[in-house]
C-alpha cells in the first residue's frame, strides 16, 4: 500500500511540474515577444535558452540587401516581428504596398523573400489574425506599448505608430531594446 500511494504521489507531482512548466513558458513568451520568432523554440525549452537565442537574434545583423531595399522608404523592421504568413502577403503585394509602388526585380524579391519568411516569428494560436500586414497591430507590439500615453503618441515627433525609431536609436538595425528608450519624446 505505500508504494502504491508514493507511486501515486510520484505521479501526480510529475503531472504538475509539468503543466507548471507549461504555464512558465506561456507566461514568459508573453513576456519577452521577441523569443516568438525564434523557430527552435518549443516546449521543451527551457526559459534560459529562450533569453540566449532570444539575444543572439537581437544582436544578429539585418540583411544589408534588406536594409538598402526597404530602409530607403522606412526603418527596416526586423523580420522577427511579423509571421511568414505576414511577410509572404506584403512580398506578393509591393507594386501597392501601403500605397506606393515597391515593386522589385525578380532576383531581389526572391532573395528579400526568403531572408524574411526565414527569419520571421513563429505565429501564436492566440494571434487574432494569422497573417496581419502592420506589426502595430501585433498583440505583442501592443503589449509593448501599452504604457505609452495617447498625448505622447501626438507628439509631432512621433509621425506614426511605425516609425520605431523616433523612439528606439537603433531601429534600422533591427534592434530594439526592453530597457530604457533613450528618444522618447516627451509628451
């Protein structure tokens, strides 16, 4: 009889670090978005390996194609920010892309093509749209910016919710910090 109950106990504990871990995972992700777009994460992950790749992706350089292509017209976001899906449905729409024609040459598309659906965030079941064509519109993004104030938001050096970097100094690297945003308008 009390093997029987240890074996029951064992068991049961084994059911509940698991789903704890579940549970810190879910948390975490929602906590650090950009971990999101790491393909080579799953549940079997432990959360310091997540802050590892997490790191190596921020530190990783964008494409200098990608930068010169895109960069021209705004800041290059990084390709960890939207889903696949997300960046397949603006590669196949350039000629109106937000209304302006960015139409490519075959060879460069591809190539852009590739680099982003390589490197974008692994989607959420949770997302509310599968493949959402503005990253503000990102569950995560809002998260992120919550806190901020409509009145700051107003602030003429802040021409849009996309332009990153009136805020973040090293947007067109693709690199945005969780820490203090040192261009920050006041409101």
């Amino acid at each position: 009889m009390n093997s029987r109950l240890i074996t029951c106990f064992a068991s049961a504990s084994l059911v509940l670090v698991a789903l704890g871990s579940v549970v810190a995972m879910t948390w975490f992700s929602a906590q650090h978005p950009a971990l999101a777009a790491d393909t080579t994460m799953n549940a079997s992950t432990s959360p310091s390996e997540q802050r590892a790749a997490a790191k190596r992706r921020q530190r990783e350089p964008l494409l200098p194609l990608y930068v010169s292509e895109c960069g021209d017209c705004h800041v290059p976001y990084a390709p960890r920010f939207l889903p696949a899906s997300s960046w397949q449905r603006l590669m196949t729409s350039l000629p109106e892309h937000f209304g302006s024609d960015a139409s490519l040459s075959e060879p460069t598309l591809g190539e852009l093509s590739t680099y982003l659906v390589d490197n974008a965030r692994t989607p959420r079941a949770k997302d509310p749209d599968p493949a959402p064509l503005r990253i503000t519109e990102m569950s995560w993004w809002l998260r992120q910016h919550d806190e901020i104030s409509e009145r700051r938001w107003n602030n003429p050096r802040i021409p849009s919710r996309a332009a990153c970097d009136a805020c973040h100094a090293k947007a067109d690297e693709g690199r945005f910090g969780h820490g203090k945003i040192p261009r920050m308008p006041k409101p």
